[in-house]
C-alpha cells in the first residue's frame, strides 16, 4: 500500500477469487478514489452473488462504478472503454479480471463498427454447427493473430469480416492513442499460486450458494438464453441445469467450481503473455 502512488490511477487485474477487489476498496478509502469495474460480468444487473461484484456494504465504503449498470444486451469492450473514458477526471482504481478491457485502456481499441444481430446470429449457428468452416473463412491476417482454439476469438473475427468485408486485423491496425497508458499508471497484476486459488475458488462458491446465488440463477430462468453474454456467468449455466432438473445441486456445485478454476487458468495464461510490463502481485 505504501508503496503505490496516490496520485496516477491504479490498474489491478487478476484471476477470479484473487482477493483484487479488496485491495482496490483499501485503496480508494484510502486516497477517496472511485472504484472502477473491469470485469465483464460484473456489469450485468442480475448478477451480483455470482460474479462477486461488491456487496452493498462493500459500496458504501466507497464510491463505485460501471458495477451492475447494464441489463440483459449485449456490452462490448467499446461499450466499456466508452463509459471509462468519462471517469478519468478523478481519481480512479480500476480493477477486474477482464485482460481485454485493460489492454484497451492501456493500448487503445480500434473502432469497430457494430455487428448487426443477423449477422451475430449466423455465427451463433456456424460456430455451434461448423465450427471448422468458421475458422477457414478468417482473412489470413486476422487467423494469424486469432487464438484458433478459442470460439468467441474466432466468432468475432468472422463477424467483423462478414459484417464489413474488412478483417478485424485490418480494424485493430487503426488503433488510437490508449486512454491510459501503462506508463502513466500504478499497473499491478495478481499473481496467486495455484493451490491457494484453487482453494479460495473452492471455498467462494459455497459462500455463493449461502448468499443467494441459486435464487439469482432462479429469477434468470424464465429468460434464460444460454448463448447471450449476460448468461456467460460462471456458476450460471450449472445452477440453470440444476433447476430445470439436469443436475443435482451438489453436482452443479462442483461443475461450477471446475468451470471457475478452468477461467482461472485461463485468465493467468492471458496475464503472463500479455502483461510483462505490470507490477506483480503475490497474495496469500
């Protein structure tokens, strides 16, 4: 804490369970900084025991934002860094799991034109039906920077071209200047070992299911859609089956927990390559 400026924004990323949140809430009362979300799940409405967002008390410690702010559309990281751009002007500690959102920040975003919903919905179909035909029809520049194993990755590079005949590589060499480079702030990146994630991962999601998170999975069941961002909750997808009779509550319990360690893993390999450059952080 001593050592992290009070002056130059704070960047906080790490994986999921990591005990970020409770540094960055340290930090605002600390210099009267905002708290700023940067978890993509974390801006949904309908979720907060599930993705964790910050409890009521947790708030009011501190100011918040772009927590729990969006309903059940779709927000992009365009949508995000648009909305981070009229909070600057203070003090700010941003903070969240979300590499995406950082690397726009940091390294700016390209403007991409929306993808209209036909289109999105074709690659809904091709990506659950011919997964295969999706990737052969990337323009070679976008398959070359495309992580061919990750279907949202590639959806979205075959949204951009079909929906504006250029490639998203193409899109992303317009990049403007980031917002805040990294440079210019206190970059701090968590980086747990292991077996100590795995274990607080463990033990949160039953906290979860005490505070409410198989009611929040109830009241998303009468417009429940598997496949929309808002649905990507981890826990969600498995307390859904529960209720529609698919899976035991047990069974939902440790498929969730598999499903948060998997994006855990996920979300550490995504900081060691792409943030060299930040501060690590080692809790526990």
């Amino acid at each position: 804490m001593k050592e992290i400026s009070r002056e130059r924004p704070v960047l906080i990323a790490g994986p999921t369970a990591s005990g970020k949140s409770a540094l960055a809430l340290e930090l605002a009362a600390r210099d009267g900084r905002v708290v700023v979300n940067a978890d993509a799940l974390q801006v949904y409405a309908q979720w907060r025991v599930l993705t964790a967002r910050p409890s009521v008390a947790e708030e009011a410690r501190a100011p918040h934002a772009l927590y729990g702010h969006v309903g059940r559309v779709a927000y992009s990281v365009g949508d995000w860094l648009r909305d981070v751009a009229g909070l600057l002007d203070q003090p700010v500690v941003i903070v969240g799991g979300t590499g995406l959102y950082f690397m726009a920040l940091t390294e700016g975003l390209a403007e991409v034109p929306p993808v209209p919903p036909e289109v999105r919905a074709q690659g809904d179909a091709l990506r659950l039906g011919d997964f295969a035909a999706m990737v052969a029809g990337l323009d070679p520049e976008t398959a070359a920077k495309t992580d061919l194993k990750n279907p949202m990755r590639v959806q979205r590079g075959w949204e951009v071209l079909t929906a504006t005949g250029r490639g998203l590589a193409w899109w992303q060499a317009q990049t403007p200047a980031p917002l805040v480079p990294v440079g210019a702030a206190e970059a701090l990146v968590f980086r747990p070992s292991v077996p100590w994630l795995d274990a607080r991962i463990a033990r949160r999601f039953s906290v979860m299911l005490e505070e409410g998170a198989l009611e929040e999975a109830r009241l998303a069941l009468s417009h429940w859609e598997p496949l929309a961002p808002w649905a990507r909750a981890i826990g969600a997808p498995e307390l859904v089956a529960h209720l529609q009779g698919r899976m035991t509550l047990p069974q939902a319990q440790e498929a969730a927990t598999l499903a948060s360690r998997q994006y855990a893993k996920r979300q550490r390999t995504w900081f060691r390559a792409r943030m060299g450059d930040w501060q690590p952080v080692t809790p526990g």
